[in-house]
C-alpha cells in the first residue's frame, strides 16, 4: 500500500514555479514560513529541478530546540515498551512505502532502484536495532563496594539531539540516527543535505503518521548556517554528523567549544587491501560493486585499492573485466548498472581529480568519461581506473566522491597497513585474504575506527550508538 501522499501533504507548490517546496517539520506540523531562502533540488539523471526546499533561519532554529526540548521532558519519561512500539508501526510504514520511498532516493541521488532498496531495507535493520536499545542500556549494579555500600549505575537520554547527514544516503544515515535516539528516550532535530532533502521529509510524514509526539521529531533545512545554529544552541546536548573528513573536523572543534557530546563519522574513504592468498575473481566483485555502486558515492565505497605483491595483475585485470560491462544511465530505468552523480558541481570535482591523476603520471586503464549513454542532461561518469598509483598521487590520499579506483601496489603487508596508517582521512579500511593470521594482524594494526575482513562495509555496532545517545549517571548509596 502505498500512502505517501498523505493528508498532511509535506509538499506545496511555490508561486510561481511548477515544482513543489519541501517544507520544514517543526514540533508536529509543516510549516512553510514567508520570505525564507530556498534552493533547487535536481534529478542528476536529467539536470532538472524537482523541487524547491526551503531553508530555515536562526528563528526557526530557536524555536524547535525549545520544541524539542519540551517534548524531550515528557518523551523521557514514556516507558521504553512504549516508545518502541512508535518505532514499530514506523517501520511498518516504510516498509509498506518501499516502493515510493525507492523512486524519491532514485529520483534525488541518482542511485539505481535496487540500490535504493537495498538502502531501505539496511534501514529497517537500523530501525530493529534501535528497538533493542533499551537491552543496551539497561541498568548495572554492584553489592558491596565497601561494607554497606552499594553502588549501580544507570544511562538516561541526553536531551535534545541534532543529526547532519550528507547527500549520500538519503535514508540510510538519518534512520541510522534518529531511530535510536527516539528509542532511548530522546528528541531529535535532523539537518538533512539540502541536496537529497525530499526522502528525510517523507520519512518525517510517516513517522508522525506512526504516532510520534509532536516536537519529538523535527526536520530542518538550510546550509551552513543551520548546523553552526544548531550547535551552538544551548538547549541541544548531543550532535551526530556523517559526511567529509573537513566538515567533520569543524563539527567536533564546534561542538567541543559548545562544551556538546560529538559522534562524528568522517572521511568515509575505504582503503581496501588484497591480499595474495585472496579470492580474486570475489574480492573483484566486491570491490567494484563497493567503488562503481551508487556512483561511487556510498559512503563506504571503495576509493584507494592497495595490491600486495603478485595479486595486482591478475587482480587489475578481473576489475577491468568487471567494470567494462556495467551500464551507466537513469537510475529509474531497467537494466542500469550505475546511475549519476549528485550535481554538476560534484561530477566537475570528480572530473578534476581524474585530470590530476592522469598529470601526476597514474596510468590510466579505463576512462569513464569515454561514455556512450544518452546523458538527457544528467550528471554521469562511467566507472574509472588508475594503476600504478603511489602514495604521494592526490588519488591516493585524497576523498574522491565518485566512481574512480586508483590502484596502489605495495611489496608486503607491513607496505600495506603503513600506508593506511599514515593516510589521515578515512574511518574504514577493509582488507581481503584467506589467512586467518593476517586478517587479525591486520584488524589489530589498522588505525580505524571500523575494520572489514572480506567485506567493504563494514558496520560499526548498535551499542556505541546507543551509549552515544546516552549519559551513564552513578549512584552509590549506604544506609544507616
């Protein structure tokens, strides 16, 4: 059943213009306020403006934390049981709208639309993940510390939380985030990209249609200036974020001077090694659905691939085999391997970083600006890789948001996870073998925060999630 076009209706048409407005959700109702700043949202498929989304401004920052936090007193005090079962009938809903909610991610991040499905359905695991939370905060106690004295300790939500999330994943990254913090009791501003803002607003409108109070989950719009607001604010207490290793180097020092708890995830760059022992004809397979998926724009793609040893060739040519196939095109239509990049802006950037790597002296192996797809205006790049790539090239050490592979040989494992290591961007690194010693050395050895063995995407676990959104309190008590 599909019920996205709901009475509350969270799209109305600008005067003037034939595309609709994406409005901003606050404390429970959609709000279009007069004389706010709006930008285009295009399908990177055509180049065409779909809607227009309106921007907040300091006020309507205001005013949504003060919302938020009053919704926050009352929601803390709902027994978890109960706030579960909001989240239950959410997920309900987006299940029932997968369909609808695919063709939004397809038609605003230029995703095929089984990676858009694929997405909702890693959404609604996050969704069943944040309905355990309460397991995961449950209460600690020790008996006798000290003769007569107790002592237990207890994790009460934080308050009024904040989530940016970037353009890559639409749902994933928001239901990574507001779920769980709903679930341990706290309320929630999301600040979605003004760039893929039209999925975070539909899932707005069905998780108040799951019966959510007003105020504890809001929507807000804008650019820069509404994260800095958001921070900066003193009644929000906890600020997630996930987006470039830069932006989230300035959220943690905002944060860290707005005195707010900070979870970042930056740089979401994955260095992947192969190993000689490795599956090739697999890790090939994994390696270029991580890179060449979405874009190349997941925000745990694929993006410097690190050959050990005699793997390259044979491994450089099963990727070369792989890649020549795929089919770039409307993310909408049958048979599409690949879809576009987000916006112009984004696919220039990318091109560049090709222009760079081909002046440094990368060889060049295939060249995905040599397309042959009708672009109708849309914003493609065909699968692109380098070989012979060092680790003084930008390709290696750079975050290149899109589908470029730049292919690094190393003589041994130790090249590897130094290279790695002194690679600052970057929280995820993967690595491919069939020897259990060397994925162990490598887990251990590795500076990041998430580590894959045999798989590019690694998972970071529900528990951090959920301390994240959390304050331990601790209580010691005697009794006379």
């Amino acid at each position: 059943m599909e019920v996205m076009s709901s009475p509350q209706g969270q799209l109305l048409f600008v005067p003037h213009s034939n595309v609709p407005a994406l409005r901003l959700f606050i404390n429970g109702r959609w709000e279009d306020p007069p004389d706010r700043q709006s930008a285009p949202v295009t399908n990177p498929a055509t180049g065409k403006v779909i809607a227009h989304v309106l921007f907040a401004d300091q006020s309507d920052v205001a005013r949504t934390a003060v919302a938020a936090h009053q919704a926050f007193l009352q929601w803390r005090e709902v027994p978890a049981a109960e706030r579960i079962q909001v989240l239950l009938r959410f997920k309900t809903l987006v299940e029932q709208n997968l369909s609808a909610l695919a063709r939004s991610i397809c038609e605003e991040s230029g995703q095929t639309l089984e990676e858009a499905r694929h997405e909702l359905r890693r959404g609604m695991q996050r969704i069943d993940e944040a309905c355990a939370a309460p397991a995961l905060i449950a209460a600690e106690s020790t008996e006798n510390i000290s003769k007569g004295i107790d002592r237990y300790s207890l994790r009460q939500p934080s308050g009024v939380c904040v989530g940016i999330t970037p353009f890559q994943h639409p749902a994933l990254l928001p239901l990574s985030m507001f779920p769980i913090a709903i679930a341990c009791g706290n309320s929630f501003i999301l600040k979605p990209s003004e760039k893929v803002p039209q999925t975070a607003v539909r899932l707005a409108e069905l998780i108040d249609e799951a019966g959510l109070p007003k105020g504890v989950f809001n929507v807000l719009h804008g650019a820069i200036d509404v994260p800095a607001a958001l921070i900066a604010n003193p009644l929000v207490r906890a600020v997630a974020f996930a987006g470039s290793s830069a932006s989230a180097r300035d959220v943690q020092h905002q944060a860290a001077l707005c005195g707010k708890r900070v979870m970042t995830i930056g740089g979401g760059r994955n260095q992947i090694t192969v190993m000689p022992d490795a599956d090739i004809a697999k890790s090939a397979e994994e390696i270029v659905d991580s890179t060449f998926g979405a874009g190349g724009e997941w925000s745990l793609a694929g993006t410097v691939l690190i050959a050990v040893g005699e793997v390259a060739g044979p491994l450089v040519e099963q990727l070369l085999a792989r890649a020549a196939p795929l089919q770039v095109g409307d993310g909408m239509r049958a048979g599409t391997d690949m879809g576009p990049l987000v916006t112009a802006g984004h696919r220039l950037r990318v091109l560049g970083f090709i222009e760079k790597g081909i002046e440094q002296g990368a060889k060049l192996l295939r060249d995905g600006r040599q397309i042959t797809y009708e672009r109708e205006g849309g914003f493609f790049l065909g699968p692109t890789i380098f070989d012979h790539v060092t680790p003084n090239m930008a390709l290696a050490y750079e975050e290149v948001p899109g589908p470029v592979l730049p292919v690094v040989r190393v003589a041994t494992l130790d090249e590897a996870i130094d290279l790695v290591n002194t690679t600052e961007k970057g929280s995820v690194a993967s690595v491919f073998t069939g020897n259990g010693k060397i994925a162990r050395e490598f887990a251990r050895r590795v500076n990041r925060e998430v580590v894959g063995v045999n798989v590019t995407d690694p998972q970071r676990g529900t528990r951090t999630a959920a301390h994240f959104y959390t304050e331990e309190k601790t209580i010691t008590t005697r009794w006379f």
